[in-house]
C-alpha cells in the first residue's frame, strides 16, 4: 500500500504549502523599501554616524525631528531588517549603525546609495504606483504619476532641474559602486579615445580614466545635463575628461576609438537602439570599438529576477526594456559590428563588446 500523503484542510493541497510564506513576503515587501527610504530621508543613519557612540532612540528622535514612539518603531524596524546593532546600557537600548549602513546609507560616503534611495522613493515608486495601467497599456506612466507629457522621453525624465540633478546623482552612486567591473570586464586598453554617450555625471568617465591612465574621455550629453554635470559632479582636477553638447540621435557624434553606451539602450525600441547604433558605427573608426553596459537576462529570460524587474520598471518609466545578450548581439550586428563578445561582472551591470573592423 503506498505511503499516505499528509494533507492540509485545504484539498490537494500539501501541509507544509499550507503557509504562503512568499507570497506575504512579496505583498508587504514595498514595506521593508518605504522604512529603508523614510529612515535615509530622515537622516537616521547621518545621525548615527556622526554622534560617534550608540544613542538612545529619544536622542535620535530630538535630532531628526521626529515623534519619539515614531522613532522607536522606526528603529526596531531597521534592526530587524540587520541595518541597525542594538546594545543594553543599564537597562536602556542604544542603536549604531552596522557596517554596512554605514558605507552604503550615509550621506557622505563615497560609495552612498542615499540618492540613489531617494529617486527610487520620490520617483520610481511613484511610476510604479501605475504598473497595472503600464501592462495594460503598453507605455510608460509619467503623465498620470507627474501631470508631464512622456512624449519626449527625456523631456519626462529631466522635468525639472531638481529632478535632474536627482537622476544625476542616482547614475553617480550606481557607476561608484559598479563602474570598476563594468570598464575591466573587458581590455580596453588598446582605446584611448573614448566617448560616453549619455554620459551623464561623467562617473563612469571617472572610472574609465583611473583604470586606463593614457585615455581621455568625452561626454557627450544633453546642454543641460552637461552644464550640471560641469557644476556640481566633473571638476577641472579630471583633467582627461571634456564635454561635448548634443543629442545623440540628432546632432553629429564627436570621434572616438571606443564608445560607451552605458543603461542608454534599454530605454529604447529595438527600431531606436538599431538606429543608434548605426549612427555610432558609421562615424566609429575602422579597428574601433562600441562598449554597452545593461543588466543582462539569461538567455532563456528566466532570470535574475532583478532584471525582470528592472524590465518591468523600464516599461513603467521609459519606451525600452531589458534583453538578453543574445538580443543585444543582434541589434549591435544589424548596425554592422561584429566580433561580439559579452563578459558577465557578477554585479547588476554586465558588459557587452562590438568591433567594427578595419
């Protein structure tokens, strides 16, 4: 006689399934983002860093403003979440910040994701607060969550200077932190002229000066973004780096040996990306090179789940989307690159390498 599957009251169903723990997890998973976001906002983490010692939750509250049981609930939250350490001082708690909110939350670190944490709260959720309408539609939803026309794409995304600047810094923190492997993946040495398309804050620049001393590096961007990026990010210390003003689907593109298109193509239809790219390749020179950094799906599209989600936000925010290097491959050898190569870093960002031959 075969062996007796236990069943929970549910029919069919087996008792250790009976407890959806994922599904909970995933439905009150924008709670654990929205204490993250509200405890950066408020300056938790600044605080905590600063006074040097662990504090009380009453001292934390006076010094971020903040109701004291608010408070308490606020850090009991981010000790669960393992943000916080707690310790016992004569019966009261103290909080510190752990390792890692330290390097990673705080304001002043080099390698900060705070403003990273603030677009994600003040605009993407935002956006994403309409993904129902995004699916159903087909299209972005800045004209429901902002009141602005998605017409123009980065009309929409630059609507106003604060937001831009904000979009700025977001680009900054992610190239801090995962510029490095993307500029390594491959040997770019043999390029020592390079133009970043889009290139924003100019930290990928950075990245590319420090890891190949004899290149320079050219901006090429939006006027405004360039006069910001002059303002506030790219000081006249990075002297190998310049600027050039334009938009990349209109105006003339400056030479180069090698072009950077870094998170710039999965904002674009296929059509767009190809046209792009054709651009590129024409005024690229013979023996040169095009590098596109994306967050790359496996080939049977069924992972990382970061990225399929990634492609998600790009349908809620932008006309592109994610795509496999396979997919990417294609699109850089209908503009007429060949020798594709991909190198996957281990991190969001992965790189993929066309040539155009001499």
């Amino acid at each position: 006689m075969a062996e007796r599957q236990e069943v929970s009251s549910s029919e069919g169903t087996p008792a250790s399934d009976a407890y959806p723990r994922k599904i909970l997890e995933y439905m009150e998973g924008f709670l654990i983002s929205k204490t993250v976001f509200s405890s950066c906002e408020l300056g938790v983490f600044d605080v905590l860093l600063a006074a040097e010692r662990p504090l009380s939750a009453e001292e934390i509250s006076q010094e971020i403003g903040a109701s004291l049981d608010g408070t308490q609930r606020l850090l009991a939250a981010c000790t669960g979440l393992q943000l916080l350490n707690t310790h016992q001082d004569n019966g009261q708690v103290l909080y510190s910040n752990t390792e890692q909110a330290s390097v990673y939350l705080t304001r002043s670190s080099p390698v900060s994701l705070y403003q990273s944490i603030q677009y994600s709260s003040r605009t993407i959720y935002l956006c994403w607060h309409y993904l129902t309408d995004a699916v159903r539609e087909g299209r972005n939803q800045y004209e429901k969550a902002f009141g602005v026309s998605s017409n123009d794409l980065f009309q929409a995304l630059y609507r106003s200077d604060e937001e831009m600047v904000k979009f700025m810094q977001l680009m900054n923190s992610i190239w801090n932190i995962c510029g490095k492997d993307v500029v390594t993946a491959f040997d770019l040495l043999p390029f020592n002229i390079i133009c970043d398309l889009g290139g924003c804050s100019g930290a990928l620049a950075k990245q590319c000066t420090s890891a190949y001393p004899e290149c320079t590096v050219t901006i090429f961007d939006l006027p405004k973004v360039v006069y910001t990026s002059r303002e506030h990010f790219v000081t006249e210390a990075n002297q190998r780096i310049s600027f050039h003003e334009g938009d990349f689907f209109k105006d003339p593109l400056p030479d180069a040996d090698l072009y950077i298109l870094a998170r710039i193509l999965h904002d674009w239809t296929d059509e767009r990306c190809i046209e792009l790219l054709s651009k590129v390749y024409k005024v690229c020179k013979p023996g040169g090179a095009v590098l596109l950094v994306e967050a790359l799906l496996h080939e049977d599209g069924s992972g990382p789940v970061t990225v399929q989600l990634y492609s998600l936000n790009m349908l809620v925010q932008t006309e592109g989307r994610e795509r496999t290097a396979a997919q990417y491959a294609s699109l850089l050898a209908a503009a007429g690159f060949t020798g594709i190569q991909h190198r996957l870093t281990g991190k969001i960002y992965d790189a993929v390498l066309g040539h155009k031959e001499t």
